[in-house]
C-alpha cells in the first residue's frame, strides 16, 4: 500500500537535470561561501593580487605570464608555490589560455612599498578581462 502511494504520488518539483535539481536550483549564499572558503590558498592569492593590479591601473584586461605571477608571490610573501601549480590553476582550473606565440604585453610589477609599475614585455601571456578577475574573486 505504502510503496502504491510512493510510485503513484505527483511531486511538486518536476525533474530539471539526471539529479533532479540544476545547480542554479540549489546555489546559496551559504553554498557559495562554503565554495570560495574551500578554494586553494595559491589560487584565491593570484585572484586577489589580479583584482590589485586592475584596480589600481584602471585597466579592463590584464595580461601575465606565469614568470609575472610567480614574481607577484615571492614580493607578497607566498612562497610555497612553483610553475607547475600556477600555470595548472590558469589553465586547468581558470581555463585560461596562452597567446599563441611570443608578443608584446604590459608587464605589472610590484614594488617593495606596493607600489604598481609598468613595464613593456615580450612573452606567451595569458589574458583575463576585468569582469573575468571580478567573477573568480566573487565565486
């Protein structure tokens, strides 16, 4: 009788996706604090050095090569990194990709006092725009 009642009721949300709900259905505040709070240390200090540097240039794209954010780190203080796991969190995790081949790009350097200079480079450089380094800080 009970198992007649189960297969035969009408539910009150239709099935949107093979597990029932849409991740649109189920995202929170909560969720996506418990999200960004689980990122890695190595990718949320790239996110926030990034939204730094556009900021403070005023600039609506950013260009780096993975030399530029190791360079970024060591002046931060962030020393437990290499190549590998940054050019892994650009290309694997922020599906970012790099120029096809060497050209010119501003390079962004920091100074001891914070202070932001600009200098002409040549380099396979990735490229996130303002609203691509706001999105990954918000997330």
């Amino acid at each position: 009788m009970f198992i007649h009642y189960l297969t035969g009721r009408k539910l009150s949300t239709p099935k949107q996706s093979r597990v029932w709900f849409t991740a649109k259905q189920i995202a929170t505040p909560a969720l996506k604090k418990v999200i960004r709070q689980n990122r890695n240390k190595l990718e949320m200090e790239i996110a926030g050095i990034l939204l730094t540097i556009a900021d403070g240039k005023e600039v609506e794209e950013v260009k780096f090569c993975v030399g530029d954010v190791q360079d970024w780190l060591n002046k931060k203080g962030f020393r437990n990194h290499d190549t590998t796991a940054i050019r892994r969190i650009l290309q694997n995790v922020w599906n970012l990709k790099p120029a096809a081949n060497s050209n010119s790009y501003n390079q962004y350097k920091i100074g001891l006092d914070g202070t932001i200079y600009e200098n002409t480079q040549k380099g396979r450089y990735f490229n996130m725009s303002m609203k691509a380094i706001e999105k990954i800080n918000d997330s």
